[in-house]
C-alpha cells in the first residue's frame, strides 16, 4: 500500500516544480492547486480511521510519507499534510466526543477542513502554562478572549485547536488549561493578522485576537482542565512530523546540491570533485540516515503505544540541525547562484532554519532531555 | 540494566574499574579473556554445526553494546576473537576448521595481519609476497605493521600477495594462517603508542615462511572480497564498541554534575554543562538506532547491496562517541584529567578516528558510492 501511495504522489505531483514553490513563496500566496491535488490523492486523511473513511495508516508509515513528500517539494508541502492528518484528523478522531467526530469527522473525510493549532502567545513563546488566554464560563458557555501569535494557516483555518486557561486561580500547574476545537468563521469576535515572516510564506503564519468570542461547551476536546494532557499525544506526533519534513527537505537540498556539484565544472574538473565539497554532503547523509533510524524509533514505540517522548524529541533535534547544516553547504555549492531566489535553494534554507527555533527551539528540547531523560538538575 | 550481562551473570567483577585497571599496568586482560573462553564466548557467530552458538548478528552487537559500556576498549578482544572465529568457520579449509574448539574458547588467539608501513589505508598496495613452492607450499616474506596483539597470538592472518596478473587491483590477495611454530623466521617489534594500552602493538617480519596449502584461508588470489565481507562486520561491531565506550564516560559525567556542588549548585544546572551531555545522549542513542538497523540488515542479509552502510553507521557512531568523551572530560574537569576511566577513553576513541577506517575514507566512500561523486583518486 504505501508503495502505491508513494508512486502516486510522484505521479500526481510532479507538475508542482521549483518554478510553482518559488512563485508561491514570493507572492506569499497559498499552494490551493497542490492541496486539491494531495487532498485526491487521500494524503491529508492518512492518520483517519478507516471507519470514518480515511486510510487509517500506522505512524511508521504515516511519517514515510511525509518525508517522501518533503523531499519532492519541501516544508510547505510537509507542513499542509501535518495540519490536517495532526490537527485535525487525528485530534477529533483520537480526542473528539461522539458528537464532534459526527461533526467533523464527515467533513474532514470530505476534504471540507483546514485545519490549525492555537497555542503560542506573544508573552508565553515556548513557557506555555504562562499563556493569558482565558475561557471563561458563562451562562453555561465560555467566553474567550485573548492573543495567540505564530498560528499558521489561521486566516483560512475552518477548524483550530485553541489552548485557554480556564481556572481563575493563578496557578502555573499544567491542570486548569482546555483544548477548544473551534470553526473561526463561525464565530464572531476572531480576527487574524498575517505577519510578514521568513518561513512558511506560502501557509501563511498569524497573530489571532480572540475578543470576548462565546463558544459551547460542546467545543471542549478531550476533558475540560485536561488541555494539557490532551496535547501531549498532539505535540508528540507534531514532532514526528516536523522531524520528517525537515529529514525530506534535508534530502531535497541534498539531492540538488550533489547533482550541482556533479554538472558544475570549475579549473577543469567537477566541483564536487573537491573534498571541500564532497566531504559535508557525504556528512550531512550520514547525519540523515541516522536522524531517520532515529525517527523510525520514535514512530514504533508510539505505534506499540510505548512512552516515546524522547525518541521524537531526538528526532526531531537531529533531523533539524542535520538538515539545515546540509541547507546551509548547499547555499555554498550552490555559491553566488544560491542568492538568486529563482533558484530555490535559499528558500529550502530559510524554511528548513524555522525548525531549529519552532514548534520548540533546540535549547529548550535539550534541556527537556537533560531534565527528563538524563535526571539533572533543572537549568531555569 | 538489571538483567544478566554477556557472561550470563547478574554482576561481574569486569566493570570500569577493570578496565582502568589493566590499562594502566598496561596488561593483557587475562582473567577477562578467561572468563569469555570458559564460557565458549569467542565462538557466537561460529554455526551451531562447528560446535559454535550461532547467534544473529543483531544479538551480538546487543553483547558488544552491553559489554562495551562496562569494560569499555577492552570489548576489542571480544570482536577481534569473534570475527576471526566465524572466519575460520565460514572460510577455513578441513585443518583451520579443526582450531575452531581452541578459538572458540580462547585456548589460541587470532589476530589479523593486513596493513604494511608504506601501505597505510590502500591496502590493495601491500608488498608482502607468497611464492608458490614445486610441492605446493607458499614462502612468504614481508613486513606487517600495527599488528594488535601480534606477539601474543597463536593464529596469524597474514595477507600477502600471489599474483599481479589479475584483471582488477583486488585480485591476486591471498591469507594465509601462520601458526608460531617458525619463532627464528619471525621477528617482533613492540611500537609505543599514545592509546589502548591494554593492546600490545607490533610489526612483524617474515622471512621465507613455509606455509601448506591447508593453511590458505578462502580461495587463492580472492582474499578480498572474504576481508571486505569482514570489515563490514568489523565496523558495525566496532561501531556498537564506541556507543558502549561513549555511554561509559557519559554515566560517569552525568552522576558527577547531578552531584558536584560549585558556587552553591549542582554544576549539571549550569546550560553550559548540561547541555553538551544532553546533545551527546541524544548522538549516541541515534548512531545505536542506525547501528541496530544495519545490525538487523546483516541478518536479513540486505547489507550485501548497501556495503556502505557500515561506513556511515562506523563514522557517526565514532564521532558520537568522540563528543561524548570529550563532553564527559570537560563536565569532571581536573578529576578527569587526571589518570582514570575518562582519559583512557579519551585516548582509545581517538584511534578509531583514523583507523581500521580514518573518517576521510569513510566520507570518500559515502560521497563516491553513495552519492555519486566523482572520486580524487586514479
């Protein structure tokens, strides 16, 4: 089966060239044309149980693909198949209440969906139970209000998980925090500010204003003051998956670099002729390879339902740092041709650079694991 | 952690301090070899038939992980015999076959002697000869350098050519098994290094050994495509030795920075020390899930189309290890420094980084095998 998948996505995509992903990213205009087509192709509703009409794959081929993806097309295309299997289809499936999966899962199996997640703030960047967005109850509602920044897609999202505080007492206790899942267009008082950003151009990233907007109780995911809890399985499989767009792209760059470096003739002989050339492309493969056994770790023991909180955090570290040294020589052998943007290479490097600061910057996963994994002293 | 370890015990008296032990009195490991011979764990990958324990290339590398991140380098000792084992049992003519009891359980040492002074990393350009005699013997004569061991074994390996005549350069190799039975043809010179000090190293000469055809380890003029076959193994064994080594100094590293207090904290809260040791968990534990996956390939028998693997699991899993000494080094400060576990891991990794394979052959290899570059080389 997912040799079919893969051979469909080289057939299906094959038209969406550098040219296409340049000319998006310039225009800082949305990639709807290759959506319609990998939304055909089933690849936003791989992590969908099949009893709701997706394809119900396992993780370890879930990221296979992503990374397949990424290394045709790079971040933005890794990033659409992220948000929708991640932050939609797998969150109502795994987390919905009856009610929400009879109402979303319909429309998600449909294609109807794009979906986004709400948790960063301006004030509270990766020190989450810092965040100052509240859901008040009221009347048997909630009211929401509040400020989240770096939400991408938000300004074409129809469903967004929304992270709020919903207990009055100050308190920096992960209990007190409820994951809302939301349709913003069907709600008054939500505005969304596109900011003019380095990474993503195409998707778009936002500043999202919640002013005193009123939604259901209906609207909870999971259990209410257990929005944390919730996240977590969430915020695990978007580290997968981050870790695998990064690992495609480092491939991709990878890929062009060394063909560069094969076609470019210089003094009379190849470029990549030189060890000063070859030697970090060798490098940086290896670094890959390795990175991936580590993905694919990560990605069993969450199939087998094993605690793999630090394989993904591995994962992700390492598939980051390899793929934007390889992104970073790339720009070198690609030398003064790298700065033209029509080129794409600097656009895999700007975009790849994005993953050594978010969803969680490297000092704060290396602290995670100094913390949890190696059992020394907390630094902050 | 609390299940048996590889000699089937639940504690061993084989641990760190054993280690540091016989690296600083400079001294073969015998009680280790011992208790490994007793127990027949020099004959794991030899088949069951040969009386052997045939046991999967991927439950040995988890032996080589296990021991290696207690007794450290001297896990060397352990692949080395083990290797040279599944040779003789894979490779060896009716009379090798009949040393195999004595190998397996460490009665007789092997050790293979391949590299030449002037031959370094090409070994194609060796310059040892073997001439065949009119009843069918081989005299052989030549110069071997670095030799692990050399004195102290039994069994040599000893490569030398046969032929120039062949159509490809790795044609025209030939291994011969010397025993030590010609002492007066063979001459020993102990050379002083700066690591593994538990590992005598030696160049030999050989001055017109008589050797039976018997003795000829896999086919005449082939010897190559045998000895490549090995290394691959060789690289992913020794890869799994530099992970347990890294792990070692790490556990060290990471109890003394939860418990050294330096200006009123522990000195682990400190970013700057912490997280080295958390990139250096994070390396290791990645280059053991590449080592595991090329480990499971031997197996299924797939590492045949990809001969490069074992470079790549080979040069991350010493630079992992590298870093990870280093990063330990760095976290003990002056009580690393001085004469313990740390340093002699140090000082042991830094030879992997050149040798069997240096990390400049091992990127030449990913960059012109893998990725298709074009080579430096003729």
């Amino acid at each position: 089966m997912l040799d079919t998948i893969i051979s469909y996505i080289n057939q299906g995509t094959g038209k969406f060239d550098t040219h296409y992903w340049v000319e998006k990213d310039k225009k800082a205009e949305f990639p709807g044309e290759f959506l319609e087509v990998i939304r055909n192709l089933g690849l936003t509703t791989l992590l969908l149980p099949e009893e709701y009409g997706g394809s119900g794959l396992s993780v370890s081929d879930y990221v296979k693909i992503v990374r397949h993806t990424s290394s045709l097309h790079g971040v933005a295309a890794g990033d659409l198949i992220m948000a929708h299997n991640v932050f939609g289809a797998f969150s109502i499936s795994s987390l919905g209440s009856e009610k929400q999966k009879e109402k979303l899962l319909p429309r998600i199996a449909r294609n109807e969906v794009i979906s986004s997640i709400a948790i960063t703030e301006p004030n509270a960047g990766t020190d989450t139970l810092n965040i100052s967005t509240r859901a008040d109850r009221s009347n048997g509602e909630f009211i929401l209000s509040g400020r989240k920044i770096w939400i991408t897609m938000a300004h074409i999202s129809d469903l967004m998980l929304v992270l709020a505080k919903t207990t009055k007492e100050k308190t920096r206790s992960t209990k007190g925090m409820t994951l809302f899942a939301i349709n913003p267009k069907e709600h008054s008082g939500i505005t969304t500010s596109r900011i003019d950003d380095i990474a993503l151009r195409s998707l778009g990233s936002c500043e999202v204003f919640f002013d005193n907007v009123t939604i259901s109780e209906d609207d909870i995911l999971g259990e209410e003051g257990e929005g944390w809890r919730a996240l977590t399985g969430i915020l695990n499989l978007e580290r997968l998956s981050t870790a695998s767009i990064s690992l495609g792209t480092g491939e991709l760059v990878l890929n062009s670099a060394t063909q560069y470096a094969k076609d470019r003739t210089l003094f009379g002989k190849q470029l990549g002729a030189n060890q000063s050339i070859q030697f970090p492309l060798a490098h940086g493969k290896i670094m890959l390879e390795a990175s991936w056994r580590m993905i694919e770790e990560a990605a069993r023991k969450r199939d087998a339902g094993e605690d793999g909180m630090f394989e993904a955090n591995a994962a992700a570290y390492l598939s980051a740092s390899s793929a934007c040294a390889l992104a970073d020589h790339s720009m070198q052998v690609f030398g003064g041709m790298a700065f033209s943007v029509d080129m794409g290479i600097e656009l895999h490097w700007r975009n790849l650079r994005l993953f050594r600061v978010g969803p969680v910057p490297e000092q704060m996963t290396l602290s995670l694991i100094a913390r949890h994994s190696l059992g020394l002293p907390p630094s902050f | 952690m609390y299940g048996k370890d590889w000699l089937g015990e639940f504690t061993s008296e084989f641990d760190e301090d054993y280690y540091t032990d016989v690296s600083e009195k400079e001294e073969f490991p015998e009680k280790f070899w011992q208790s490994l011979g007793e127990r027949s764990k020099f004959g794991l990958l030899v088949s069951k038939k040969n009386g052997g324990s045939g046991i999967s290339f991927t439950e040995f590398v988890k032996n080589i992980l296990d021991m290696s991140s207690k007794v450290g380098t001297l896990t060397y000792y352990f692949v080395a015999q083990n290797l040279s084992a599944k040779l003789f049992d894979d490779y060896g003519t009716q009379k090798l076959k009949s040393f195999l009891p004595e190998v397996m359980t460490g009665k007789s040492k092997v050790n293979l002697a391949l590299a030449e002074e002037q031959s370094g990393a090409d070994a194609l350009s060796i310059r040892t000869r073997a001439t065949p005699a009119e009843n069918g013997d081989y005299e052989i004569s030549g110069e071997k350098y670095c030799v692990t061991n050399g004195k102290n074994a039994d069994y040599l390996m000893v490569a030398a050519r046969t032929s120039d005549s062949g159509e490809k350069k790795s044609h025209g190799l030939t291994v011969f098994v010397i025993t030590r039975k010609q002492p007066d043809r063979i001459k020993f010179k102990e050379l002083k290094k700066m690591g593994l000090n538990f590992l005598p190293l030696y160049s030999i000469s050989f001055d017109r050994i008589i050797i039976d055809r018997e003795s000829i380890l896999g086919e005449p003029d082939r010897a190559w495509s045998m000895l490549s076959k090995t290394f691959a193994a060789d690289r992913l064994a020794l890869s799994a030795m530099f992970i347990g080594m890294g792990n070692m100094a790490l556990s060290r590293a990471l109890d003394y920075a939860r418990k050294r207090v330096v200006f009123g904290r522990e000195i682990g809260a400190n970013q700057g020390i912490q997280f080295p040791l958390s990139k250096a968990y994070v390396e290791l534990s990645a280059s053991r899930a590449y080592l595991e996956h090329s480990a499971r390939m031997v197996d299924g028998g797939g590492i045949e189309s990809n001969r490069d693997l074992p470079m790549g699991v080979y040069y991350h899993a010493v630079r992992a290890s590298s870093s990870a000494i280093d990063a330990s080094l760095q976290t003990l400060g002056a009580s690393g420094y001085l004469s313990g576990m740390v340093e002699k891991l140090f000082r042991d990794i830094r030879y992997y980084r050149m040798g069997p394979i240096s990390e400049q052959l091992a990127l030449v290899s990913i960059a012109e095998k893998t990725l298709g570059l074009p080579g430096v080389r003729e």
